[in-house]
C-alpha cells in the first residue's frame, strides 16, 4: 500500500485527500529511511521489510490495524474488528483471505479465481483509484498516468530533432529563458516550462531549449511568469514561423492548434491577443502547481 502510493505521492504531488494518513506515512518513512522518490516499487518494499525504525514501524502499524479487516466489511457487515479477524478463519464463510496477526492467508477458492481474472481485477482497481484521486485533485491533468511510475520516460529526440534543432539551423543560436546564456545546436537541453511532474505530457508548447547545467538543477520547480514567460512566449512564437516555413507538415506545429486553433494565424493575427490566450493556459497550471505542492526557481 505504501509503495503503490510512493510514485504518485512524491513525484506527482497527487493528494489522497485531507483526512487520508497515507501522505503524511509516505513522507515520514521517506525521511526515516532517506528513500529517494525515483526508487522501484520492489526496492522500496525490500527497505521497508527490513527497517527495525521504530518512527517507521509506528506509521506501517496504523494502516496494519485499519485495513486488512476492513477489506472483508462485506462478508461481515456491522462486525467489529475482532468479529472479522475470527470470522475470517471460519471455513464456512469462505471469505477473500484469512487474518492473521502478520500475514494474509488468500482462501484456496478465491485464488484461480484471481490469478485468472488478474487482468480485470487490475484495471478494476486502478480506474477507482483514478476516479478518486481525480476528485481529490480536480484541477490536476492526467491522473491515470501519475498512477504507477512508467519504466522509461519517453525521450525528447524527437522535439529536439524535428522542431528545435530546425530553428537553431536557422537563428545559429537562441538565448536560455532562464539563465540568458546563448544556447547552440548539440549544446543545449530541452527543458519542461511547466514541469513534466505536473503535466505529464511532452507537448512542443510546454517544451524550451535550456541551459544544460541551469537544466540539470531546475528539476521540477516552477518557472516565474513575471520572470520567464515574456521569452519564453517570443522564442515560441519565432520558432513556430521557423518550423512552418521550413516543413510546413511538421507534426509538432499540432500541438499548437490543440490548444489554439488560431495559432496558425500569427502571420496577420494580433500577437499581443495570442499572447495573452497563450498566458491563460499556461499561467493557471502554474498555480495549480504551486497549490499542490511545487515550488518556484
């Protein structure tokens, strides 16, 4: 339970909710055991078995003492803690699992019946998981993927090659949004404006060139709109006329007219209006951010 809630909790900031103890049990053991938040889920299970932590024993107790007999409340409706761990050993019931004081012993009926609808159960459980933490953090985009942490991140070649590596062809170089260094062709990073953390996606209109070394010690905090996204907007802006002229069926330009359909239009439009429509995106999922835990430059 603790490890299947580690990822979303540390790496997403997702919230389970005011009055959940999972959050604060997560951060406790994560600071008791110094477990980093990019760990495997097997890795952080192996150091949790093995703490003899008193601080960490303490919080796994709580959830020992609240969730393995409430699970089976169906099978024992209005029945008292004690009523379900001794009914839970009664051979007539056949409920899920049997309680013991350590362990969970899965009842033989059940088991063919879980292994094989394995599948289903999974997918079961994660699409209630996403509907709740959906409306413990309503403004949060992408719940189901902030779920169980991916084994790789998708790369950014293709937005480095096809899209910004075009228009250092052209400009030769760009300045950093952040640092004001210039920045070339091979030398640079591609950088999330709002973090990858938040939004989950690799959208071109999130993406900028970055100083590598500012890159590698920005992570996941959050930019400055006062600070960063009059440039931010201007090499945007620049690097989609580059792209259009030079390959016109770029498919990255699409994810412009995804979030403006008249992005298109720059050419005769009034920049200042698409500015600012860009700013509404951006700016509220700044905020949002920040409320769910991020932190600014």
């Amino acid at each position: 339970m603790i490890c299947n809630a580690w990822y979303p909790i540390n790496y997403f900031h997702l919230s389970f909710g005011f009055q959940d103890n999972i959050q604060t049990a997560i951060h406790v053991i994560g600071n008791e055991e110094k477990i980093g938040i990019d760990l495997r889920k097997e890795e952080i299970l192996k150091i949790i078995m093995a703490s003899d932590n008193m601080i960490t024993l303490d919080q796994l107790n709580h959830f020992n003492n609240q969730v393995p007999h409430w699970f089976l409340s169906p099978w024992f409706p209005r029945k008292t803690k004690t009523e379900i761990y001794n009914g839970s050993r009664n051979p007539v019931i056949q409920c899920l699992y049997q309680l013991e004081n350590d362990v969970i012993l899965i009842n033989l009926l059940w088991q063919n019946y879980i292994i094989r609808n394995a599948a289903v159960l999974k997918d079961f459980c994660y699409w209630n998981l996403a509907l709740f933490l959906q409306s413990k953090n309503p403004s949060v985009p992408d719940i189901p993927n902030k779920i169980v942490k991916p084994a790789n991140r998708s790369s950014l070649i293709k937005q480095r090659r096809n899209f910004w590596d075009i228009v250092l062809d052209e400009r030769g170089s760009i300045p950093c949004i952040y640092t004001k260094k210039p920045l070339f062709k091979n030398e640079y990073a591609v950088d999330h404006f709002v973090p990858y953390n938040f939004v989950s996606h690799d959208l071109i209109w999130n993406l900028i060139p970055a100083d590598r070394s500012f890159n590698s010690v920005k992570t996941d905090k959050l930019p400055s709109m006062e600070k960063h996204f009059d440039l931010f907007f201007s090499t945007h802006l620049e690097a989609f006329k580059i792209v259009r002229s030079k390959n016109p069926d770029n498919k990255l330009l699409f994810d412009y007219f995804n979030i403006l359909p008249n992005f298109y239009q720059i050419e005769t439009a009034d920049n200042s209006n698409i500015k600012q429509k860009y700013k509404d995106i951006i700016e509220p999922l700044i905020i949002i951010a920040s409320n769910n835990g991020f932190t600014f430059l």
